[in-house]
C-alpha cells in the first residue's frame, strides 16, 4: 500500500526543484538584457531545499536543506550584485 503523504511530498520537492530549473532556462534564453538586479529570497531557497531535503534525508535533511538553499540564494545574491557594480565601471 503507497503511503498517500510520501507522493504528495515527492511532488512538493519536484515542484520546489523542477519550476526554478524551468524559470532559469526561460530567463537564459531570453538573452542578455539589461535589467535591474533580481534579488533571490533566501526564505524561498530555504523552503525548497527544506522540502528536497526532508523528502531525501528526513527531518534532519530538511534543516541541512534549508540552510543550504538559503546560502545558494545568498550566493546568486552576491553574484549578481558583483555583476551589475562590474556592469557600472565598464565604459
């Protein structure tokens, strides 16, 4: 017998993994333009990657999870920031 909440948590975190991963792809392909700098919610990093997290690891996985989503928001935060002050120098 399939237990009815492990099939909703799997769809949760493919929801969580896969939506990003699409928005992505879309967002490369419409090319280089120039747009105001996009800030990244480390709450939705969190959130995401508590919920791949708990479906992989359990309840300790979703702490490691959310706490490495959060940081890979943070990351992509820095990154773009980098990015739009090296944008401003270049003549």
């Amino acid at each position: 017998m399939t237990n009815p909440r492990t099939s909703h948590r799997t769809r949760a975190a493919l929801a969580g993994l896969v939506l990003p991963a699409l928005l992505a792809v879309v967002s490369v392909s419409a090319g280089a333009q120039t747009t105001p700098t996009k800030h990244h919610s480390k709450a939705k990093g969190a959130l995401a990657g508590g919920a791949a997290g708990a479906v992989v690891g359990g309840p300790v996985g979703a702490v490691a999870g959310a706490a490495v989503g959060a940081e890979v928001q943070h990351h992509k935060n820095v990154k773009a920031r980098r990015r739009a002050a090296a944008a401003q120098h270049t003549p």
